[in-house]
C-alpha cells in the first residue's frame, strides 16, 4: 500500500455537491482505503497556466491509501472526472470536478502526461493548506521540504479561506472510521 494524497476542486454549480460525489467514489475505490479527508477550502481562481473562469473553487484534499498504480489511479481519476460531467473539450475552463494526484508516496514519476508529484503544487496554496491540515510533516521527495516549509515558502497571494459553515452532511456514504460496522 502507498500513502497518496488527491486533490479534487470544483467551481461550477453545486461545488459541494462535486466534492461530495467525488470523495465518495474515491471511498468507494477498490484496494484502497480512504484515510483522511481535509476541510473544505473556498478559493481564488488562480490563473497559472489555464483559465478556469471567474467562479471561485471550492478545494480540498484526500488521503488514500491503495494498492492502484499511479497510471491506473489517473486514469480512474478522470473516469471519475467524466462521470461528474467535465467537460473535455474545454479541460482548462470552468470545471465540474478536478482531481489532481499530488503525492504517490515518495515516488517521483516524470512520463507524458503523468508528473508526481504534481507540478505546481508548491506554488498553490489551495492544495498546500488543506495539504498542512491532513499531513504537515509530509516532505515532498524532490524539494526535501515539509508541507509546512512549502506553505511558508510559497508566493502565492490567491485568497484561500476555510468555507464556513462547512457542510454537515458530507460524505453520506464516508466509512465510519470509529466505528465497526454492528457496533
Ligand atoms: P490542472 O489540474 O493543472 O488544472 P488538468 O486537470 O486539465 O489541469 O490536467 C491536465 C493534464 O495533466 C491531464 O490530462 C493529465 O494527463 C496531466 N497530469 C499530469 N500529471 C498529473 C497528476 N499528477 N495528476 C493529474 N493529472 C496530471
Ligand atoms: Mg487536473
């Protein structure tokens, strides 16, 4: 099993809803297992290399556990991306659902079409505070810099911002951690 850390966005129409379908089918993956969810996080749209439009995302991020490997985790991702209505004509513009592989363990991984961990994520602070809140002290394998450092390090000035209130009845179909089922 390898620690993988997803990010997923959304900033058209119900963006709670989005996350919320798209945590739910990463819980539901198979040899894998969902261990950390962050809070959600109302952001700037952050105009790097695409243009998402003006709506603002909401951002998060999800710790897996799993045995999938990373070609076979993207290219789930995007099933999921698809399944959730992205539109692929337009990949950089408003999106419906956006998942990024951030971290695959400490693998670094350089193919077409495929960069872990991912490219800009220590210039994004919607990924790197949801990313501080599940694991500070998680160092990125090429820069050797925790979470936090990156955090610190980072220029972004793009507003992030913990939505508030946070929704009450997310992920409706989380396995309860605490919990064994019959008890
Ligand atoms: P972004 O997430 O940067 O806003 P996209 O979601 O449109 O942009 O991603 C564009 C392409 O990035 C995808 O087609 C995918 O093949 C590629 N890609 C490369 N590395 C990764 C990664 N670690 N996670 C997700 N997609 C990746
Ligand atoms: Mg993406």
């Amino acid at each position: 099993m390898e620690t993988v850390f997803i990010g997923f966005g959304s900033n058209v129409d119900d963006r709670i809803d989005f996350c919320d379908r798209a945590v739910t089918l990463l819980s539901l993956l198979p040899h894998s297992r969902l261990n950390g969810i962050s809070l959600l996080y109302e952001t700037e749209p952050v105009r790097d290399q695409t243009d998402p439009g003006d709506g603002w995302f909401l951002n998060g991020v999800v710790q897996l556990e799993t045995d999938i490997m990373p070609r076979s985790l993207l290219t789930t991702l995007q099933e999921i991306e698809r399944s959730l209505g992205r539109d692929d004509d337009n990949r950089s513009g408003p999106r419906t659902i956006d998942l990024d592989i951030l971290f695959y363990g400490e693998h670094v991984i350089k193919e077409p079409g495929l960069t872990i961990p991912h490219p800009r994520l220590h210039q994004r602070r919607f990924v790197l505070m949801p990313m501080n809140e599940l694991d500070p002290l998680w160092v990125h394998p090429t820069f050797k810099q925790s979470v936090t450092q990156l955090l610190t390090e980072a220029k972004d000035q793009s507003q992030v911002r913990l939505l508030f209130p946070q929704p009450s009845a997310r992920y409706g179909s989380r396995p309860a951690r605490s919990s064994s089922p019959g008890s």
